[in-house]
C-alpha cells in the first residue's frame, strides 16, 4: 500500500503531564514511595551510552524484563520484553540472575520477587511506577467484601480470581481462600477452572476483564454480573443479588484503557473503511463488543504481525506499544483508537534517567529501589501465581 508508512499520526495533546518524574507518590498506595537517589539529567548524551556500559558491567548477574508498554528509551534494554504473563514465566526461569530489574509497574516486580529465590533481588527503577487500577481494591476493603459473603453464607461456594494487576496482598488474599491469579492471556483457563470449585466468582479488581471474559468467552448473561462498590455499604448489593450472582466483579478498571469508547470505535469506521478494531480486554462492554478483535498485548502483537500487508487497524492499547507496531509494520496501516494521548502514566516513570541510576548504582555494588514482599504474604501469593501458571 503507497504511503502507509505516513499514516502513523502522533495523537493529539502533550504527554508532559504525565511524566513528571520521582514525584507525587503516595506511601500508602500499590506504587509505593518516592524514588531516592541523583538521576542523570535527560538530557545527557551519554544516557544510552551509560546504560549498555552498566549493564555490560553486570553481565549474567543482571537480567533486565521489559513490559509491552515501556519507553522505546527503555525496551531497547530489556533482555526479553512480554505481557504480564509472560514476565512472570521468564521472572520464574531465571535462577541464574542475582538481579532481576523490572521495566514494568510495582505488582509485576512483586510478582517476580514472589516467584524467584531469596538470593535474586528484584529492582524496580522507579517506585513511582504503580497502577492505579491495583490501587482500587486494598486488602481491608477486600476483606470487608468477604466477610459480607460469610455473612450471606456464600463466601464458601466462592471463588475469589485476582488479575495479575493487583498488589501481592490482594494476590495472598486470593491465595489463602483457594483462587488463582489470571492475566488478560488466560483469563478464560482461570475462570473455567475457579467454576470448577465454586458456583460464583469474586473478580478482583478489574471489572471489565471480568465482565468481558465471563459474557463473551464463557457464555455468561450481563445478568449474571453484579458490580461490588467497595465504596458504597454492602458493596451497594443486597444479599440476594450476592446469592444469585455467578460473577461479583470488583469496580475496578484502567485508567488507560477506560478512556476508549464506543464513539472512538464508530469514528474510525467512518473515517477508515474497512479498518479492524483490535482491543485489549480491559476495555469497556461495549467497546470491546464492538470491537473486531480482542486480546492480551501478546495477541495484539502475534495478530499485527500476521496480518497482511496493506490492511488497516486501529487499536485500543497503550500508545507506546501501538506507536512501536506501527513503527515496525509500515507495510501496514496502523493508528491508535483514540485520537488523545493514552500513555500509561506509570509506566512511563521509568525513563532511561531512572534505568541508568538504576544500573549504576547496582554495579556500583549498592542495591537501590529493591522490591521485596514479607514471607507470609509472599507464600499465599505464590500458591495463588503457581495456580496460575500451572492451568490447562
Ligand atoms: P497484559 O500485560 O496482561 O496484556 O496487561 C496489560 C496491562 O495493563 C499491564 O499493566
Ligand atoms: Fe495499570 Fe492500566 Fe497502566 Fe496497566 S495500563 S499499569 S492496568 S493503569
């Protein structure tokens, strides 16, 4: 197709909103807190220089994981890059690694350090980089929410399912009362398996990968979904409606990919005929059932390259994953669903200022920005992620 590789158009607003860096951090938040430490100056020249001689330094003792949603600045040195799920399977088979750093959010280096040895020190290189929809479910409000189920007499025919975006207490909570964790790639395997155990399935924290899981790859009813407020008494829900409900999903979403709407994805059929609407699950109902395709970033990526040339595609996902695959398909004609920036805010704090501090310090011999979760935590949390990995 003449000309695609121009097609890619930058969306509109400025990012520099967003990126503030080091600051802001909430100490009570999944993000944890401030980041310590002299960063370099983005505007050093020698930052990607800095960074390779680091990281050469370190050789086999450092193994740097990158997620899909990272800064080009930033991926360019990861030594695998992947989905959450796949993070967390590449986290587990490096034994050999004394430092694990993460290009990635706080859950997913908690995870990591859940699912490495004592001796491997998982490096997050900033610790503002947190996930405000982990933040929506914390454990008391979690707890609260069971206990109301007790009381319905229904908390033991329940399943309690945690995407992996939650903290490592939600994931121990979930792991104590016999669940499983889940990501957007298998999200499905881990809902057939919890109503395998249990007539209903409490769905933490993400609503809509709930929602859309249940009703369209499982055969469920919207009638079978209620929404549980940790905000509101009772979750806003009576017992009956807890009773009956096969799914009690937690009113949890992503600020990222909450923003897509129905109207982005009519806009674009107008405007591209023919174009495909390929979207991440954890967007809306109706965004996602309007929607041409639906997966994990990993799905998104595999569909892209198997397209063929000259087709179209607009796709609802984080716009630093989207603007790479459109850099990397210019055979293809590749544009973001939503014409308005759409970074993740936390992801991008780690910026190639933050990487460098990181690696420095580490091949200095101080370890700096650790991520550690206590043993009991880590334990429960750990029979919850092996579940994981371990479904059909
Ligand atoms: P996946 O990596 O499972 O596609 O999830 C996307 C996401 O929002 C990660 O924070
Ligand atoms: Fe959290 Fe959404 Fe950002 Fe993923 S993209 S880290 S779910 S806010």
């Amino acid at each position: 197709m003449d000309g695609v590789t121009s097609t890619w158009v930058e969306p509109s607003g400025t990012g520099a909103a967003l990126l503030l860096l080091g600051r802001g951090s909430d100490a009570s938040a999944e993000r944890g807190v401030e980041c310590p430490g002299e960063l370099p100056s983005p505007s050093d020249p020698d930052l990607v220089e800095r960074a390779t001689r680091a990281k050469a330094a370190l050789g086999d003792r450092l193994f740097i994981l990158g997620h899909h949603y990272q800064r080009d600045e930033v991926i360019q040195f990861a030594d695998v890059t992947g989905d959450s799920f796949k993070l967390a399977r590449e986290a587990a088979a490096r034994p050999e690694a004394e430092f694990i750093v993460f290009c990635g959010v706080h859950f997913m280096a908690e995870s990591a350090d859940i699912l490495t040895s004592d001796a491997q020190k998982v490096v997050l290189p900033d610790l503002g980089a947190g996930c405000s929809m982990a933040d929506m479910a914390a454990l008391p409000q979690v707890e609260t929410a069971w206990e109301l189920l007790e009381d319905a007499d229904v908390a033991g025919s329940t399943v309690p399912v945690t995407y992996m975006n939650s903290s490592a207490d939600i994931k121990g909570f979930v792991g104590r009362n016999h669940g499983v964790v889940c990501t957007s790639s298998n999200a499905k395997r881990a809902l057939n398996w919890a109503f395998e155990r249990g007539q209903r399935v409490l769905f933490l924290p993400d609503q809509h990968l709930g929602r859309n899981t249940a009703v369209l790859e499982m055969g469920f009813d919207l009638d079978d979904c209620v929404l549980y407020d940790p905000h509101k008494p009772g979750g806003g829900l009576t017992t009956k409606q807890l009773r009956e409900a096969k799914m009690i999903l937690w009113r949890g979403h992503c600020s990222v990919h909450g923003r897509f709407t129905k109207s982005c994805v009519d806009e674009v059929r107008m405007r591209v005929p023919g174009v495909n609407v390929l979207v991440h699950p954890e967007c809306r109902y109706d965004v996602v059932t309007s929607a041409d395709y639906v997966g994990s970033t990993e799905y998104i990526i595999k569909t892209l390259d198997a397209a063929p040339a000259g087709s179209a595609w607009a796709i609802g996902t984080e716009l630093n994953l989207v603007r790479r695959l459109a850099h990397a398909h210019p055979d293809k004609q590749i544009m973001f669903l939503d014409r308005n920036v759409c970074y993740c805010s936390t992801m991008n704090r780690i910026d190639l200022p933050h990487l460098v501090w990181a690696l420095e310090e580490l091949a200095a011999g101080r370890l700096v920005n650790q991520i550690t979760v206590d043993a009991d935590t880590a334990h429960h949390a750990r029979v919850a992620l092996d579940q994981m990995l371990a479904l059909p």
